[in-house]
C-alpha cells in the first residue's frame, strides 16, 4: 500500500507542480507586463495569449479543467503527504516499543 501511495503522490507532485509552475509564470508576467514589452503588436498579441492561458479560455477552448487538475493534484498530494507521514510516525513508535 505504501509503495501505490508514494507513486500516487509522486504523479500528483509532478503534474501538479508543472501546472501551479505555469500559472505562476503567467501571473508574474501579468502582474509585471513591461518583463514582455508594450510598445509593439507581438508584445500585445502575447499579453493577450498569456492572459488566455492564465485564465483558462485559449481562443474558444476553455483550458479550466487544466486549473481544475492542478487543484485536484493539490489536494491529493496533500492527503498522500500526511497519510505517509502519520504511517512512517507509527512504524517509527512500534519499532521502538519492540526494542
């Protein structure tokens, strides 16, 4: 059980991190829109593509369910992380109640 958890919590760790990593570059680059450039039309057109992206609507497909899955992949790597922890706490106190 252990080993599915740790793997579980490795994919969620990863896909999570990857997704929480592309909203936090987008978010910086709109808070801070002069890192991309005002002055032309290519600097506007990827303003507009980076707040697309950031807020989930790329043109007529809604990306949502890609904000959703980081949020989801959260929630799993924080139930796995504590579930791991508390099992690894009691292994520790039973070994050491048999010594």
């Amino acid at each position: 059980m252990y080993k599915i958890l740790r793997m579980i919590h490795h994919t969620a760790g990863l896909v999570g991190s990857l997704l929480v990593l592309l909203m936090s570059i987008t978010g910086i680059l709109l808070n801070h829109r002069s890192l991309i450039g005002y002055s032309s039309n290519t600097a506007m057109k990827l303003q507009e593509f980076i707040f697309a992206i950031h807020s989930g609507n790329v043109g007529d497909t809604s990306i949502i369910w890609l904000t959703d899955l980081g949020a989801i992949c959260m929630i799993v790597l924080s139930i796995t992380g504590v579930w791991m922890w508390v099992n690894l706490i009691s292994k520790k106190k039973r070994r050491n109640k048999h010594e």
